[in-house]
C-alpha cells in the first residue's frame, strides 16, 4: 500500500527537525497509550505486521495530523473492533456494553519485564537457499499493492546491489493479513542517490533499503 507513512522523498512535509534531549514522553497520556497498546497485543489476537498495516492504513488526514501516540491509539481502536474485543457503541460511550471476545492471555503487572525483555524476534529458520549473494546487482519490482508491503514506494524499479545478507525473518506483506508468517531471506541492498532520487542527487550518497527476497530480481 502506498500509505502516508510512506513519505520517502516526498516534498512539502517540511525538514526533519530532531527535538534536542527529547523525553521518552511528551504527556502522561503517552504512557498509558503506550502501556494499553502493549498489553492489548498481548492478548494474542493480532500480529505486529497486521498492527503497523492498521496504523498505515488510517486516513491520510488523520495520520499526518496525529501525534506518535494518537496514531497507536486509533489504530489500536480499529484492531479491538476488527477482533470482536469491543464495538463502536463501547468506544463511543467509554464503557462495556457487551461481552465481547476473551483475549487468549492477559499480560499481568509481573510479567512486562521478561515480556519487553524478550521483545519480538521475527527471525524464522528456512531450508531454501538464498536467491542472492553480496555483489549481486538486482533490481526491485515495481508493485503498489492495496495490501501491506514493506518495500518503500520510492525504491521500486530501482537497481542496486546486495551489501549484506541478513537472514531469514518473516515475511510482512503475508503475516498483517492473517496468510501466515511464511518466512524469506531478507537482503541489504544499496542504491546509489541518483537512481533514487534522479538528476540533481548528491553523487556522494546512497540509500540502503532491507528487502525480502519476493521483492527483488537480478538486473
């Protein structure tokens, strides 16, 4: 999908203005967010893929008009509904009206430290044999799925050359949508600036991208 995440090389977003000795939280409501969201994906309803596809998937107007939080928070409410954990009508008024679905497991105040500690591997071992190797010069496909992808709008249909193999992890684009975690090898692949960007680029960078290998091709 080429959602409003999907910003690469876009223009009047305006500069990238890193905030100096920024704080983990700009509000308490931060936290909260941040601690309901974790605890509902606890539950065991829903992949991390299929919660970024939620977030990506929100209104272009909503999205770029949201805080970092408020985008958790309104995809975390899409995600609820979706599952059958609460309605429209408890949104609306704050509280249960129904009983809805019975979360697989809950996460308990005792156990978010093993839990954050072990985070989430999405590393999966694979018998096939790598497709590419270091050095190879391949080129991305040229796709724009209404599903979720994580190949970035602005690398598609380029040419570069894989700089690192990285190892096979599960694949994205089927796992936010319920298809399995069908794992690939995953790729480092380098571009150079004026493939990406086109005439007038820097000559002295490049863009490096981790790609699956179902987006790729040899050049």
């Amino acid at each position: 999908m080429n959602g409003p995440h999907d910003l690469g090389g876009q223009h009047g977003m305006g500069p990238v203005a890193p905030e100096k000795d920024e704080p983990i939280f700009h509000a308490e409501w931060e936290k909260r967010a941040l601690g309901v969201t974790l605890s509902c994906g606890a539950f065991g309803a829903w992949t991390i893929d299929e919660s970024r596809h939620a977030r990506e998937n929100l209104a272009p107007a909503t999205y770029l008009s949201a805080s970092y939080y408020e985008v958790w928070t309104r995809a975390l409410e899409t995600l609820l509904q979706r599952h059958g954990f609460v309605s429209a009508a408890e949104l609306s008024a704050g509280q249960m009206l129904n009983k809805g679905t019975e979360p697989k497991r809950t996460l308990t105040a005792e156990m978010v430290p093993a839990v954050l500690a072990k985070g989430g591997p999405c590393d999966r071992p694979l018998d096939a044999p790598q497709a590419f190797a270091v050095g190879d010069r391949v080129r991305t496909k040229n796709f724009n799925p209404e599903t979720h992808t994580r190949l970035p709008r602005y690398a598609r249909a380029k040419r570069g050359i894989v700089e690192a193999v990285q190892g096979t992890y599960v694949f994205p684009d089927d796992n936010a949508h319920g298809k399995g975690e069908n794992p690939q090898w995953v790729y480092t692949v380098v571009f150079d600036a004026k493939e990406i960007w086109g005439e007038g680029a820097d000559p002295s960078l490049t863009v490096s991208i981790d790609a699956w290998e179902s987006y790729l091709e040899h050049a």
